[in-house]
C-alpha cells in the first residue's frame, strides 16, 4: 500500500520538472539556447584540440582556460550590478553577438591557415568579458521568465540542456575535427548564436526595478547580506571546491587522451561525450530528487566526495572504457552542486539582488578557473598527469571532509522546497 502512494510523489516530483515548460516565453527561449549551446560545446572540443595541436602543452589548455576565466574573477562586483540596473534581455543580445563574432573570426583564422596561440588567448580573454556580464544577466533573466515559484526547475531545464550540448557536442566535434577539419565546428558555432539572437527578440519578460545604488554600494549591500545567510556561503564552498579540484580536470582531457590513453581527437571527444553523458543523467534522474529534498547540506557534501572519489579511479586508468566509465560517474556529482546552488541561491536571494547573487557566485566559484587552470596545468607537465589527477582528487575529498565535519549547521539545514521568496532587499 505504501508503494502505491510514493509512486504517484515519485512521478510528480518528476513531472513537476518540466512545468515550466508551459510558459511560452521560457520555451522559446530554451529552443534558442539548444541551439547556441550545442554549437558552443562543439566549439570548445574544437579549440582544446587545436590548442593541443598548436603546442602540445598542458600549460597552453590552462592558459587559456585562465584568460577565458579572468575576467570572472576580476569583474564580477559589476556585472552582477549592471544585470540588476539595466535591461537583460538587450544585454544578452549584445553579449551573444559578440559572442558570434569571435566565433566567426577564429573560423576564418583556421580556415586560411593562419591561426595562432595568441589569437586564441586573445579570443578567449574577450570571450571571458562578455561571459561575466551574459552569465549573471541570463541566470536572473530565466528567473524573470519563469518567476520564483518556479526558478528553481527552470535552471535545471537550462542546466539540462547544457547537458545534452555537453554531451553531443564533443561528441560530434571530434567526428568533425577528424572528418572534415578544425574550422567546421567554429563555423556552426557562429551560426547557431542566430537562433539564440532570435528567440531573445520574440520574448518577453518582467524584471524587477533595482534601488539605483551606485555599484560599489551595490557590492558592499550584496556582502553584507551574504554575511547574514551561511548556509549560502556554504552552498559558494562547495562550488569553489568542485570548480577548484574538479572542473580544472577537463582542461587536460587533451592530454589524457593522448599521453595516458595514446589516442586521437576521437578519444578526446568520447571522454568529453562520457562527462556531458553523466552530467545529463544526473540532471534528468536526480536534481528532480534533490529539488524534492530537504537536506541540501548532505547532497552537495555527497556528491563532492562522490566525484573525488571517481577522479581517483581515472588518476589510475590507462583503459579506455574505465577512464569514461570514470568520468561518466564523476559527473553525475557535479550538476548537483552546481545547480543546487544557483536554483537555491535565487531562491533565497531578494529578488532586487538576484543577479548580484549569481554573479558573487561565479566569481568565488569559477573565477577561481584562472588559479586552477594554471596549477593542473603546470602540474601536469611536472609531475605527469595521472598524478595531477589523483592529487586534485584527493584534494575535492578532503575538502568534502571537512566541510562534512565542522560546518555543523550544514549537516542540520533543512530547506523548505516551496518556501515562499524574498522579493525585495528592503527588509534586510
């Protein structure tokens, strides 16, 4: 009898995932996104190979990761600032234009021949700019689309289909950069940002007015709030570990196909299709649990412990099955962390200062890429890259350890998954 009645919560928790679907404009934009973002991923498998091919240099995949990363960290404070205080969809508009540009530009450049590393770094730094102001801008934006009653299953929607791009599109990459050469997949990447351009011009949405502070006064209001939620602190933690230790991994996949596995771009591309493969399975299967979950403390301190301890398995693995069987199980972790903490951030952000939030966010969490692109790399070349690996690994669980054990209030927390939200700073 009691599995008759958990069955239906089951199926609901579920279903209640796709509901925001039923908004028009969220699913246009989406549409866009699929689009854009597959073209992205195929993009970004792309480049690491002809990095590699450059200069067959694990520092060179950090450089760039590190310039690509920078501008997160250097100017986060404002982007989330000017998120708040101007329109978000014409920032996004702008952002992906840009966007589409560089993608275009590095296509003729291997198209003719005629590309270099520098162009890349440089490339990579702009791209870095734009991505600071787009990523808090478009966080607060699927917020403004959806509303708070639904923020949260909205981001995983978004999150999901960065998935699937993750996972197809390496895949397909590699087939390309094998097949018909390195320029096809900046080519599609250029043309794939049309659609997301599109949809944002369709749509329509409703963004809560800022308090006209100056954006130093902005930053010092969001700390200050920041210093009375803990648990939000926590939440920045654990992604900073995740991102640090773990994320830092995929710059050197390159190398490991090659050194450790002694493939081809191929191999490189199905090492990336196993991460994105993991990554949407843990999308689909359990942040729809985890959302129906009370105790978020407990998830993301498990799947961070979960994905070092996977990270250790491929440090060891010179097999080709067992290092994407590896990084298939060490995916399905990260989601969880990442996710988990932006849907519950904006969840419990003011709504004034959500892209404020969102934007501290990435910069404590992948602001930190520059720092650990530059350490994996280096310490890949230094010490072998099985070693860099394991190092990194035992480093993401320690970490999880020991949050685990002195952040009692973490181990405690329960969150109230349809707790109404805060809709204005004001009260604080």
């Amino acid at each position: 009898m009691t599995d008759l009645i958990e069955r239906p919560s089951l199926l609901q928790t579920y279903t209640r995932s796709f509901s925001p679907l039923k908004n028009r404009n969220l699913r246009i934009y989406l549409g866009g996104q699929t689009i854009s973002l597959l073209g992205t991923w195929m993009q970004s498998a792309a480049q690491s190979w002809v990095i590699w091919e450059l200069t067959h240099s694990e520092s060179a995949l950090g450089i760039v990761v590190m310039l690509n990363s920078l501008p997160l960290l250097l100017l986060g404070p404002w982007a989330g600032g000017i998120a708040d205080r101007f329109n978000r969809r014409l920032i996004l508009i702008v952002t992906q234009a840009i966007a589409m540009f560089l993608a275009f530009a590095l296509a003729i450049l291997i198209q003719t021949g005629l590309i270099q590393i520098w162009h890349i770094y440089l490339c990579s730094l702009i791209l870095g700019i734009v991505a600071t102001l787009d990523f808090p801008a478009q966080q607060a934006f699927i917020g403004d689309m959806s509303g708070m009653g639904q923020v949260r299953q909205a981001v995983t929607l978004n999150i999901m289909i960065l998935q699937v791009a993750r996972m197809l599109g390496p895949a397909l990459g590699g087939f390309l950069l094998k097949a018909v050469g390195n320029s096809v997949s900046f080519w599609i990447n250029g043309l794939s940002f049309f659609f997301v351009i599109l949809s944002l011009l369709l749509i329509r949405s409703q963004q809560a007015q800022h308090n006209g502070a100056s954006s130093r006064g902005q930053f010092r209001e969001t700390l200050d709030f920041l210093r009375t939620q803990p648990r939000m602190i926590d939440l920045m933690v654990f992604a900073s570990l995740v991102t640090f230790f773990g994320f830092s991994v995929f710059n050197i996949l390159p190398a490991v196909a090659d050194h450790v596995l002694h493939g081809d771009s191929q191999t490189f591309g199905l090492l990336s299709a196993a991460s994105g493969a993991g990554a949407l399975a843990s999308t689909i299967f359990l942040l729809p649990l985890s959302q129906a979950a009370k105790r978020i403390g407990l998830i993301v301190t498990g799947a961070a412990a979960w994905m070092g301890a996977f990270f250790l398995m491929l440090s060891s693995s010179t097999w080709m099955s067992l290092s994407m069987t590896a990084i298939f199980f060490m995916s399905l972790g990260a989601p969880l962390v990442m996710t988990t903490g932006l849907g519950v951030m904006q969840l419990m952000a003011p709504r004034d200062m959500r892209a404020r939030i969102i934007s501290l966010f990435t910069m404590l969490t992948f602001g930190l890429q520059p720092l650990s692109s530059i350490v994996i790399g280096y310490s890949a070349e230094v010490l072998g890259v099985q070693t860099a690996i394991f190092v990194n690994a035992f480093c993401l669980i320690a970490g999880a350890v020991l949050m685990f054990l002195f952040r009692k209030g973490l181990r405690q927390w329960v969150l109230q998954p349809d707790a109404p939200p805060i809709l204005s700073s004001s009260g604080h």
